[in-house]
C-alpha cells in the first residue's frame, strides 16, 4: 500500500449503521422510547437520528436472508440510574441494573445494557468521577 501523506489517520465517525428487520418499528423505539432526534427517513427503507456528533442510520440487510451483525452502542449519559429509570418509564427493559464495570484512578465506569426490537445490543455509559 503506497501512502502520499505517512502522517494521514482517520479519527472522527460521522455515521453508523445498523441493520433492522423493521424500520418503521426501529424508527420508533430509538425515536419516541430511546429520544434520538429523527433526522430524516429516505427510501428504501432508512432513517436517519442524530446522536452528538455521529449520526445513526437503520436500514434493512441488504440480503434479506442473509446473517446480520453489528455492534454495540454505548450512550453517554451524565447520570446512569436517572437515564435508566426514564427509559424503564418508556418501556424498555435492562438485562441487568447499572453497575461498575471498572475503576480508573480518576472515576469509575458504570454500564447498563438493553436492547432494541432486533436484539442489538445498546447500553448506557456514565464516568462518575471520584472524589
């Protein structure tokens, strides 16, 4: 691989997919339950949410047959367990209650996880800083 520029690096995502088996269903747990912003919807069969900086599109598989997979999205939030019981409130149900998941010399990481109607994984992320 030849390269013009050796000091060149990706570094920011300005978008990413997932694969659903509805979108119209997606559109509205990550819309109306999980409040994503909805951007927009565009044929065939995509809508587009705005989370932060990164922008998140649900389509179909292209193959309808074919395996899926993606990975996990982790949402940022200042205060795990109110994120939590707003989102219970809409209906969403956790696999497990938020929990440390590691400690940093400066905070400590808690994660909860929950899924969407295709069983994607997503979770919610909180740095409690210590001290």
């Amino acid at each position: 691989m030849n390269s013009d520029n050796p000091t060149f690096a990706l570094s920011e995502l300005g978008q990413i997919g997932i694969t659903v088996s509805d979108v119209e269903k997606s559109t509205a747990c990550y819309g109306d339950t999980i409040g994503l912003k909805h951007l927009f919807s565009a044929p065939p069969g995509l809508a587009f949410f705005a989370a932060g900086g990164v922008r998140l599109m649900l389509s179909l598989p292209e193959e309808p047959e074919s395996a899926r997979s993606t990975s996990a999205l982790y949402f940022k939030v200042a205060d795990i367990q109110e994120a939590r019981d707003s989102l219970a409130c809409r209906g969403v149900i956790f696999e497990a209650e938020p929990h440390r998941v590691a400690k940093m010399p400066d905070h400590e990481l808690w994660m909860a996880f929950f899924r969407d109607p295709d069983r994607n994984l997503l979770g919610l992320m909180c740095e409690k800083r210590l001290g």
